[in-house]
C-alpha cells in the first residue's frame, strides 16, 4: 500500500457566489458562448463549489473546460440538433456543445415534453462532460416533477469488469431528484464507480491521501496515494467493493447507464470491440450520451397528492432520531447540500488560495480586491 504526506491545510477564499457567476460567465462569453448560454454553464460549473462537490466545480475550469473549448473540440457556438422526435421522447445531437448548458438545455426540454404527456425523455449524442448531474435532474425537481439523469464517459474506458483484465466503462454518473422539504429537495447524484476521478485528482492536488476503498492495485491491495491512479498503478473500485461484498451492483449500475445514455441516443461506449483489441488503454471521451428523464408525478400519480406525499416520505427521514453516538443526524440526499448552499450563497464560496489565484491568472477577477483568506469576508 503507498501513502501520501498531506500538505498543512491550504487557506481559503472567499468569493460571492453570484460575483463567481459574473465572472465565469464572462469568461465563457469571451471563448464564444452566447451569454444566456455562458450564464447556464457557470451555474453549471460554480454548483459544485456551491453545493460542497469542488472536484466537480472550478477546478475543473482550467484542467478540462477551457481545453475542450480551446481545442475546439467542444464548439462554442453549436446548436442541437433534433434527429428523431416522438413527442414525448426524442434523440437529440448536441454537435460537441458545452455540456454544461447543453445537458441543462436539454432537462427543460424533457420538463416541457413531460408538462405536454406526463413524461419527458430527452436522449442526447454527441454530448460533452457536464459537471454534476445532480444540477441538471434538480431543474426537473425545481418544476415540481421527478427528473433522472444518466450520463456515459463516451468511448472512454477507465474501470475493469470485476475479475476483469482490461477497463471497460467510465464512471458513469447517475442522478435522481424529486421535490422534498421545502427549499431541500432530494438529489441523488452518484458516479457507479466508489468515486468519480476528480475526486481523486483533487486530493492529488492537496497532496492528501485517499480513504482505503477508493483505489486498488492489479492485486486488489488498497491504493491510498490519489497520484497512483494517473500513473497507471491502481484503478478505480466500483460501489460495492470487492466482488464478494457488492461490487457487480456498482458495475451492473455502470452497465445500465451504458444502455440508458449510450444505447438509446446512439452514442459511443466503452465496451466495443476495439477494447479487447488495443485500441487504446483507457479508449477516447469524445461521443458522450445522456439521457434526460422527466415525470410529471403530480399528472400521473392517481389523487394529485405526489407533492404532499414526497414532504412526509422525506420529512419522516429528516425527523428520525440519530442513533447513540452517531456522528451526525440522519438526512436525505440534497439536504446538507442545500444547507450549504444556502450558507454559501449568503457569507460566499470557500476556494483554496491556489485555485483562488489560478483563477485570478484566467482574468476572472483581480485577486487584489479580496481580504483572501477564510475570515476575510466575501466580495
């Protein structure tokens, strides 16, 4: 097993959540991006921050953002193209559109097909990463409906079958919102793997070891070193674990995104012939697939009575007692995000000093103007 020394905890920043939102959405408007468009994709990318998932926020601005963009594999200016229209359903080319509103664009479309018949299906190729998913299945929960999101890594190839030699999906994200407790919906959002790759990528950035769990090496010894996956000497695991203790339902978890987001657009997988060929280790995320599901609960469910029925399912999780000596109180998926959120939205968004001043670089603020440091205040 190889270890890390962590890093003294690096200081913090704090940022007004909407000066974030101006200063992103300028910066998308610079590369191209229409500016009703910019603004979706930094509430896109500023929800992780916001929410408390930082490997899904800013730091992936510089590291995988503006390369797609400046590469041009991602085309600033594309317009979806619908391919195939069913009413209720359709199959929709997103021509390397930023994810980030693109995959947003598209939930208010299964929002508007699910107002129309009751449900709404949006099944998209030719798709980008999109951060969280959770951002985009809560604007169908925010219209009072139940949304799920599904996402595939495109061809790209970075977790093994279990007891498999050769890696096979990505980690394959997975989101399911609803509304709950006022101003707290649920929101699921997961990636099939135990953790998505920026998880581990931000921990090698904190110079911070990763809990035993999360990383394996060919043998299934545990990985706590976040820089071993980069360097090729350990994978991810799926959820579940080890084979003996549930890791098929992360990996039959990843397998139904497959279907769900690739299968039904018509967009590229992992699991193709050309991976058992060498065609590449870890293959190509060009071609990603989502799939945008919206229910109108409150239409479908006999009696009207969904939106109720969601306050007391989700507000008897909330009222449940902790047990003895438990580290925290029992919660439901979205909540503690939400409470974040709130707080973050009203004292500012925490980032550490180096992405602070990585950011400040890009042009999106003058870092000068800021306290800088946690306990400073937010501008």
């Amino acid at each position: 097993m190889t270890t890390t020394t962590p890093r003294p905890e690096a200081p913090t920043a704090l940022v007004g959540h909407e000066r974030l939102l101006r200063a992103v959405t300028g910066l998308f408007t610079r590369r191209g991006l229409p500016v009703a468009r910019a603004r979706t994709a930094a509430e896109a990318l500023c929800h992780g921050d916001l929410v408390g998932f930082p490997s899904h926020g800013l730091f992936n601005l510089e590291r995988l953002y503006l390369p797609l963009l400046d590469t041009g594999r991602c085309d600033p200016r594309a317009e979806p193209v619908t391919v195939n229209d069913l009413g209720a359903c359709a199959v929709v080319d997103h021509r390397g559109a930023l994810g980030l509103w693109a995959a947003a664009e598209a939930m208010d479309d299964a929002v508007a097909r699910a107002r129309r018949h009751g449900v709404g299906i949006v099944a998209v190729r030719g798709g980008t990463h999109f951060g969280c998913a959770g951002f985009h299945a809560a604007r169908a929960a925010a219209a009072g409906m139940v949304g799920v999101v599904a996402a595939n890594c495109g061809g790209q190839r970075l977790v093994p079958a279990p007891g498999g030699g050769l890696p096979l999906l990505g980690t394959n994200p997975l989101s399911v919102a609803a509304p709950g407790l006022p101003g707290r919906p649920f929101v699921l959002d997961m990636s099939t793997t135990v953790v998505p790759t920026g998880r581990l990528r931000l921990a090698e950035r904190e110079g911070a070891p990763v809990p035993a769990g999360w990383l394996e090496d060919e043998r299934g010894a545990p990985v706590t070193d976040p820089g071993a996956y980069d360097r090729a000497e350990a994978r991810l695991r799926w959820l579940g674990g080890e084979t003996g203790t549930g890791a098929y339902k992360g990996f039959g978890l990843g397998l139904a995104v497959e279907v769900l987001a690739a299968g039904l657009s018509g967009s590229a997988t992992g699991p193709a012939p050309g991976a058992l060929t060498g065609d590449g280790a870890q293959g190509t995320d060009d071609g990603v697939g989502f799939l945008l599901l919206a229910v109108d609960a409150v239409r479908l469910r006999p009696g009207g009575d969904f939106t109720q029925a969601m306050r007391d399912l989700f507000g008897t999780v909330a009222d449940c007692p902790p047990a003895r000596d438990a580290d925290g109180e029992p919660r439901y998926p979205g909540w503690w995000e939400a409470e974040r959120a709130q707080r973050r939205r009203r004292e500012g968004v925490p980032l550490p000093a180096g992405l602070y001043e990585e950011l400040a670089a890009l042009g999106l603020f003058d870092a000068t103007e800021d306290a800088g440091h946690e306990g400073g205040g937010a501008r």
